[in-house]
C-alpha cells in the first residue's frame, strides 16, 4: 500500500490516500473476478432458439464473466456429460438421455431447464426451469380466431409425441372456445411430420372440417405442412382455412405460401431472465429463487394465411358455401341474394370486386 509521505500531512490529503487506495483495489478485484464456465445446450436450426440466444448473449455482455460453450444435440451433451459436471452452470433446452439426467441430478451444478420439465432432475435445489405459457400461447391463437370472424369449425394440429407443451397449447385453445359453446377437432398421428404418409392423413382431415376452418398448428414447422395439405386438398388459404403457428420463425413463415401468420412468443426475454437466474444461482445471492418461471409476453405477426376478415369477405363466404350446398339444386342468383338476405346488386357488387 502507499507509504505515509509528506505528501499526505493533512488530514484532507489522507482521505484522498485512501479513495485512491480503494480504486486501485476495486479495480485488482474486478481483473481477478473469477470466470465461470457455462454451457449453453440448445438446437440452432430452430429460430426460437436463436432468439433465445442473443436474449441471453445480451446479458452475459453485462460485465459478467463467461467462458460461454455451446453444444446442439443430445449425442454432444451425452459425450460431453463428464466434463460438464465440472462447470459452474448449465441452460439446457434440450432433453438429455438417462445416463446424461443421472449424471446431472448426482451434481450440484446449478441448471436452467428451458422449455421443458424433467422429473429425473428434481433436485431439491440448483435446479430452475424457465419456460413459456404454453396454454396461454393456445388460448391467444383461439382469441385471434374468433376476432377474425365466422368459422364453422377449428382444429388443432399437434406433433407426433406427447410433448408437454403441445398438450399445454392444445388445452387452452380448446378451453377458449369451449367457453364459446364450440368444439375443436385435433389431429395426431404417429408418423414423422411433414412424411408422406403424415400429409396424407392430414390432407384428408382438413379436406373434412366444415369450412371456412381455423386451424391452429403447435409450431410453425407443422403449420407449413398444414399449408401443404390444403395445397394437395385444393382448398384456398385462407379463403376456405385460415392456418395460424408459433414461434414466428421470419425464414418460413415469409417464403411460404401463402406467408404464414404466427405467434411469436418473447423468446429474446426467455434468453435474458435465463441467464440472469443462472448468474444468481452461481453467485449464491441470499434470495429465494423460484422453481418455475413462466414466460408471458407474446404477440401476433399477421401475414396472409390468417387476416382480418371484411364485411365484403365475409358476405362472400357465406355465399360460396351456400353455392357448395345447393349447387345440385338448380339454384339462381336470386335465391343466393335470398338466402343471405342481401340484394341481387349488391352481391353482384361483391363477386365483381
């Protein structure tokens, strides 16, 4: 430390020997804050994954200190699962295999599960799960239907497991409209999405709902084999079924046809509360720290497969579908007009517009 000099006789001269003192040793204890290592696990192809990354990337740029390793697959995290126990935190968004969960629950490496829950790593502690509400995400995709007008049917479509958060999507859709006095039908299936035996099979269930149809996918990836099926049924989108995803990954949801509209879930803000509960589990901070956090902030991306339906579109939904009913009935203009309850000019306006 500094040596008492001549220089510092007064007592005025003392206290600024002291602030200096006190700035260089903040500043060695900052050099010398010790760098945790983290592992990341999470798969890059999804975009919500991606999202979630610069989420968390964008805290760890706060002054923390990070040796930040990524891994994308349940083959790397099981061969690496001996070297992790050795790390001072781990967010894992993928679901690890027995022996890898074993190793795990057997540390105290604290753990942020994304998305998922895992009863093979219920710790008594060091272990948060973070994820979003999945049975909101149904319940705002039912909402937006119904604000959209007139459907005669709605449909969920599911993956081909019994993933929790699709059952949770697939429950608080149902739970809307169920409040509205209408059903929904589901479509699963054992194959793999997107196989030719799959859109076979979904080709002829969304051939069969009652138009017009809403049909809700679990993800955006299933929503564009909806787009598909209706494609292979000849059914217009979203004339004939309107398709709604999640996740709104920008890549498929622009370039499909027609362009997909999607929930997008805040998967930035998931990324960030990730590593902000990791950084205070590691740091021990006296607080109690919660088991589960949900994630609540979402909204919706329109594009062309679901929009808001006009007055003028709606008039002509009803007319179409009356055409489909009766058209082996010898029917006139005139009793379309009737039926709707409209004149016969201002139905030929529509149909010209």
């Amino acid at each position: 430390l500094l040596p008492r000099t001549s220089q510092f006789s007064s007592g005025t001269d003392f206290h600024n020997r002291n602030h200096t003192i006190f700035a260089i040793l903040s500043s060695v204890q900052k050099k010398i804050q010790k760098i945790r290592n983290v592992i990341v696990a999470t798969n890059l192809a999804d975009a919500s994954w991606r999202d979630f990354l610069t989420g968390f990337f964008d805290y760890a740029r706060t002054g923390v200190h990070w040796n930040i390793r990524l891994l994308q697959s349940v083959e790397e995290l099981a061969r690496e699962a001996s070297d992790l126990i050795h790390a001072d935190g781990i967010v894992s968004g993928i679901r690890a295999d027995d022996a890898t969960a074993a190793t795990f629950s057997a540390t105290k490496v604290s753990l942020v599960l994304v998305g998922m829950e895992d009863e093979r790593l219920a710790r008594r502690t060091g272990t948060t799960v973070i994820r979003n509400d999945n049975e909101d995400i149904g319940a705002f995709a039912a909402r937006h239907f119904l604000s959209l007008g007139r459907f005669n049917s709605f449909g969920f479509v599911t993956t081909n497991t019994d993933e929790p958060w699709s059952a949770l999507r697939a429950q608080g859709f149902q739970r809307i409209l169920a409040a509205d006095g209408l059903d929904s039908h589901q479509f699963r299936t054992n194959f793999v999405p997107g196989s030719s035996e799959d859109l076979a099979r979904l080709t002829r269930w969304v051939r069969e709902l009652p138009k017009p149809a809403a049909v809700f996918a679990a993800y955006d990836r299933r929503a564009i084999h909806v787009l598909s099926a209706c494609k292979d049924a000849g059914l217009s989108v979203p004339g004939q079924v309107a398709v709604i995803g999640v996740d709104n990954d920008r890549l498929l949801c622009d370039f499909a046809d027609p362009p997909l509209s999607s929930i997008a879930p805040d998967h930035e803000e998931e990324g960030r509360i990730a590593a902000q509960t990791l950084d205070a589990m590691m740091r021990e901070r006296p607080r109690k720290r919660p088991d589960r956090i949900l994630i609540t902030g979402k909204r919706i991306v329109e594009r062309e497969s679901a929009r808001q339906t006009t007055p003028a579109t709606a008039l002509l939904r009803r007319a179409t579908d009356y055409i489909v009913r009766n058209a082996a009935k010898n029917i006139k203009t005139a009793d379309v007009a009737q039926h709707l309850g409209v004149s016969r000019s201002l139905l030929d306006l529509r149909f010209r517009e």
